[in-house]
C-alpha cells in the first residue's frame, strides 16, 4: 500500500497561514503543543475546539472579549476559519500550529492574555461600585435591571444568597436551582454563578468544599448546562475568568468602572448582566454577613 503521509504533510505546508492575534497564556501549556482536536461548535462570532478526552475547550473568536482558553483573530481571518467549518472536523494541531481543511492558524507568536486571579484578597471600593450600579438600567436575563440586584426578591437573588451562607444544604438547594436555569448558550442561573466564585475571591471567602461539589456535579452529572457554560463554571472554580470580569476587581475609579461595565454589558445577550448581578448580590450579601458577625461579637464582649 502506497504511503501517502509525505503528500498529506506537503499538502498541509502548502495552506495559508493565519496568525493568531491574542492567546490565553495557557494554551502555551504542553498539552496544547501537539495533538488531534475536534470542532465543537460554530457560532457567528466564535467557534469552539475541544481536545479528544472532551475535557478542554479552546474559544476562538473575532470578539475581543479575553476568555479562559481563548483566542482571538482578525474578523477576516475569522471568517476564512469559520465559513464552512463543520462540528464533528478533526483538527491535526502540531507545534502550536492548528491545521484546518483549507488554512493553518498559528498560535505561536501570539500576544498572551491572562485569566488567573491574582492570589490573595483584593482591596475592591464597594461603595463606588453600589453607587456606579445604581444608574446601570441594562437588563438581566430575568429581565430586571441590574440596578435592582441588590433590593430585588427574585429566586435566582435568594439562591445566591443561599450560596453566600456556609450551610452546605442550603449551597446545595442553591447549585440545584441555579446551574443549567435559563436560556442560552451560557444560562442566566451559570452567569451568576460565575459572578458569585469571583466574588468570593475579592472578598476572601473562598470554600472548598462547596467548589469540590459543583466540580464534582460538574463532571459527573451529564446535561447538567451545556458544555459551553460548563467550560466558564469549571474554569471559575480553578479561579480563571475573563479578563474583564479581572479588570472589574482592579477598579479604583469612576472612569475605570464604567469602562470595565460597559465591557462585561457587551458580552452576549444577557450574560454580561447576570455575570454583574450574582457578583454584586454575592458581594453585598458576604458583606451584610461580616457586619452582622461585627455586631454579634461586639454585644457579645459586652456582656
């Protein structure tokens, strides 16, 4: 049987190439070097790989938004990628190079983004932030504005703050009512939930055994939430998060908060707002629990 493997390496030589404009840092991890992916899905702005265990997804977008595993192009190198891509292609990817039916995309060179929260507790100007959310109308997937996060008696604001107490019923009740609950490629109920793992970062109030558990459902329970909100939730609990939701905790002014605002408001239909609303209520409510502690042990020394 006659070899055809050197005329199949002179074939993909022989294909465009198309450079990758920003990268995710951690796909210059070896695991991403070489390899066999799949396209998962096709979208208008974006496409998805996913890795052959189905364990890994790498974003692709024309979008600007800096995402966990993310890579972003041109909107005509995009398009050259994306017209005609199918879910179900394989991909041969060798040293950094990802080879598709018609070009190759290079993600050597590409200028590197992170989505890794800085360890320990980050000072956050929360009375800036309330005051600047007052006069954000936009809505949320339960089509309420996101200025009445924190008054509001929705089920989706009394799950999060289920999630905020350190019963571990109540966070389970909590992750039953939220994750997959909604509409979308990334439900209302996941966007919030992500919203609440960065707040407890910001606030110091990080659990394991609560992240143990949604990782744990996560990974074990099938169609719990799509795959796409699957991959955000779980890179949440590791502590990556799109680097505007970053930009978000680093606010220390006005000017700085609108910007980053408007930026996570961009992001999808509603998944911007819902991200913004279980930040905010998980903030506010973690807050409301240490001043409810402060004035439980200052009447406790007194008496």
């Amino acid at each position: 049987m006659k070899n055809n493997s050197g005329a199949e390496n002179v074939k993909r030589s022989n294909l465009a190439m198309i450079q990758a404009k920003w990268i995710d840092q951690a796909l210059f991890e070896p695991a991403f070097i070489n390899g066999t992916w799949l396209v998962h899905s096709v979208f208008q702005h974006s496409f998805n790989l996913q890795d052959p265990r189905q364990d890994q997804l790498i974003c692709v977008s024309k979008q600007a938004a800096r995402v966990p595993k993310g890579m972003i192009l041109s909107a005509d190198d995009y398009a050259a990628l994306a017209t005609g891509l199918v879910a179900g292609t394989t991909l041969l990817v060798q040293q950094r190079v990802i080879h598709f039916p018609h070009h190759r995309l290079s993600f050597q060179k590409a200028a590197k983004f992170t989505t890794t929260f800085p360890s320990g507790t980050v000072p956050f100007d929360r009375e800036l932030f309330w005051s600047i959310l007052q006069h954000v109308t936009e809505k949320t997937g339960i089509q309420e504005a996101v200025s009445q996060t924190i008054s509001s008696n929705h089920p989706f604001y009394d799950a999060i703050d289920q999630l905020c107490t350190p019963s571990f019923k109540e966070q389970r009740q909590a992750v039953a009512y939220l994750v997959g609950r909604g509409v979308g490629l990334t439900p209302t109920g996941d966007d919030m939930l992500v919203g609440h793992l960065l707040a407890r970062r910001v606030m110091g109030q990080e659990d394991t055994r609560l992240v143990a558990y949604l990782q744990r459902r996560l990974l074990t329970v099938n169609d719990l939430t799509t795959d796409v909100s699957k991959h955000y939730l779980l890179h949440a609990l590791t502590g990556a998060f799109n680097q505007s939701a970053l930009s978000l905790t680093r606010c220390t002014d006005s000017a700085a908060f609108y910007q980053v605002i408007k930026e996570i408001l961009a992001i999808g239909h509603t998944s911007g707002a819902d991200f913004l609303a279980g930040f905010a209520r998980s903030i506010n409510q973690f807050q409301n629990n240490r001043n409810e502690e402060f004035i439980w042990q200052n009447e406790w020394s007194s008496l």
